[in-house]
C-alpha cells in the first residue's frame, strides 16, 4: 500500500485575490475543511440568534442539479439558503455573486469563495460569460446554482423587478428551478447597517418549475423571470393592502 499524501493545488503559486476570483477553483481540502466548519457554525448563529425557520424543504430536488431563486434584501440572504441545503452539497452549492463587489478586496473575496463558495458574476463587463459559466456549472449533475434575479439588494425590503439573465440559462432545459421567498432577513440585516440585528427569518421553499418547452432566447426569458418573480412572491406574507385587494378581487 502505497503511503497517502497530501497534493496541494496547481495554482498555490497565484497571488491569493486572483486564486478566490478563479471559477471554477481548483479543489482544495482546507479550503473545503474550513467552509464545513464555518458553515456548522453559521447554522448554528441562524437558529439561535434569527431564529431561522425552513419550510418546505421536502421540495428541494435530491439528486439533479437545480436553481435556487429568491427575493434579496440582505447579506443574510445567501446565508439562509445554504443553511436550507444538506451539509453534504455544501461543496455543490454556487451563490452568484457580483464581482464588482465581493471579488475586489482580499477579505471579501475570501468570504465569497471560501465562506459562500460564490460564483463571481460579472455584471457590467462581461454577463454573457458569466451566464456561460452557469450553464455550464448546470450541466453537471449534483450543483445547485443560488440566484437573486433582482441583481442588487432591495433598499426597501419590496420585491423589484427580476432581470432575464436567469430566464436565458434554463429557457429550453429541464433543470428545475426552485423559487424561494425570505421573509425578515431586510429586518434583520438591511442595506447600509453594519450589525445584525436578532430578528427571526422564515425561508419558504416553493415546487420546482421546469421551462424545457419554451424556446431559448429572450422574449422566453422575459416571460420565465416574471413567472418565477410572481412565483417568489406568491410565498410571502400577504400584506394589509393586498389582502383588501383581495377580498374585493
């Protein structure tokens, strides 16, 4: 029997930003060590300090890949729903993320790629490689790709408008998309504050929605992220003034 031993990553010799901006990375033992680690850690801050509540888990698919789409109105936002995943797709899941955001400073970068495991996302330069890349990170069985259509965080903690970048990487495929709503996290954590607050989150998992039949192109992506906007916020609370709208509907 051959002695084991440990193989360090090719590209060890890379300055460390440029290392945390490459996708896909190159697999890394410690690296995955220390996401397992902080991930038990956050889990455990979720539950007890927001009081995290998952509901519907039973809809998230086991063994393809999927898509993962929500509301964002926090940085609690892609915390959450990992934290809904199975420890054992930790190292599968891929938030997208703005590179020209987290992946401009070395602490960020590391929080992104090593905490978050994300996706630098290009959204200004260069978005069609970036959905490329997501097509790609699909077509291999077993990742889950987290999305927030909105494109930025909601100052407001209201539900914008979804761009179609989502709708032009599955418009035509079979890969189930899995709309998803948080409720507290603007509370909790909203844009421009530096400190959580300890306000209790709900995360609703809604029945995964597949768009093989329509076309790829972009009237079809249109049409798939207000499909999947109205599904997201179907899975929120219904609010006093839509609940008069509804009683007189």
């Amino acid at each position: 029997m051959e002695p084991w031993h440990y193989d360090p990553p090719p590209d060890l010799d890379q300055p460390l930003l440029e290392r945390l901006r490459r996708f896909p990375r190159e697999p890394d033992m410690l690296v995955f060590g220390l996401r397992w680690l902080t991930a038990s850690v956050l889990r455990g801050w979720l539950h007890v300090y927001h009081r995290l509540t998952v509901v519907g888990r039973e809809n998230l698919p086991r063994d393809s890949s999927f898509v993962m789409v929500a509301n964002h109105a926090s940085h609690l936002d892609t915390l959450c729903l990992l934290a809904a995943l199975p420890m054992a797709r930790l190292h599968r899941a891929f938030p997208a993320a703005a590179r020209d955001y987290f992946f401009v400073s070395g602490m960020r970068a590391f929080v992104a790629a090593v905490v978050a495991n994300a996706l630098p996302f290009d959204r200004r330069l260069d978005p069609r490689h970036s959905l490329e890349l997501c097509t790609q990170l699909l077509a291999n069985p077993g990742n889950i790709l987290i999305v927030f259509p909105e494109g930025t965080r909601s100052e407001t903690g209201a539900l914008h408008e979804f761009k179609p970048g989502i709708g032009l990487v599955v418009a035509g495929t079979d890969v189930p998309v899995v709309p998803c709503y948080l409720d507290g996290a603007y509370a909790a954590w909203p844009k421009g504050t530096s400190v959580p607050r300890p306000r209790a989150i709900r995360l609703t998992i809604g029945t995964p929605r597949r768009y093989a039949h329509l076309p790829r192109g972009k009237p079809s992506a249109v049409q798939i992220c207000s499909e999947l906007r109205a599904a997201v916020q179907a899975l929120g609370p219904v609010r006093p003034v839509e609940a008069l709208a509804m009683a007189h509907a």
